[in-house]
C-alpha cells in the first residue's frame, strides 16, 4: 500500500518537475519579450543586450519567479491532504 502512494509521489514529482521547468522557461521568454518592447517603446539608447540582462537578473531576483515553486507545493499539499484525509479520518 506504502510502495504504491511512493510510486505515485515520485511520477507525480517528475511531472511536476517538467511543468515547473516548461512554466519557467516560458516566464522568463515573456519577461525578455516585455523587456524588448520597453527598450524599443521608450526610445532607449546604449547597450540594449546589457540592459536587458540587468533586467533578466533582477527577474531571477523577483517575487514572480519565486512564485514557481507553487507549481511544486500546492499540489504535494493537495496529495498529503488527501492520503490523509481517506486513511486516516
């Protein structure tokens, strides 16, 4: 019974691991993507591909990104809960 919820935890972590990864790298196309926009829009001049970095370091620094480990603890409460919730209530 124990080996088949560990079964399920582990595939359910390398699923989780995937969509963390896959969210990632979208968040951070979209960031780049915005940062573009704002260097063209506002008529900035100087070194663009520094600017940019600069913005994608304060990025890895921001609340959005530390946002992605959501991906990994809400679901795992969710699992927790209900492991025991239908065994032991």
């Amino acid at each position: 019974m124990i080996l088949g919820w560990l079964r399920l935890a582990l595939f359910a972590l390398i699923g989780l691991t995937v969509v963390y990864f896959l969210t990632s790298i979208y968040s951070r196309s979209v960031r780049r993507e915005k940062l573009e926009k704002r260097w063209i829009s506002e008529g900035l001049e100087g070194d663009r591909d520094g600017w940019i970095e600069k913005g994608m370091q304060d990025y890895e620094k921001g609340l959005k990104r530390r946002l992605l480990w959501l991906i990994y603890i809400l679901p795992m409460l969710a699992f927790i809960a209900t492991i025991y919730f239908v065994n032991w209530s």
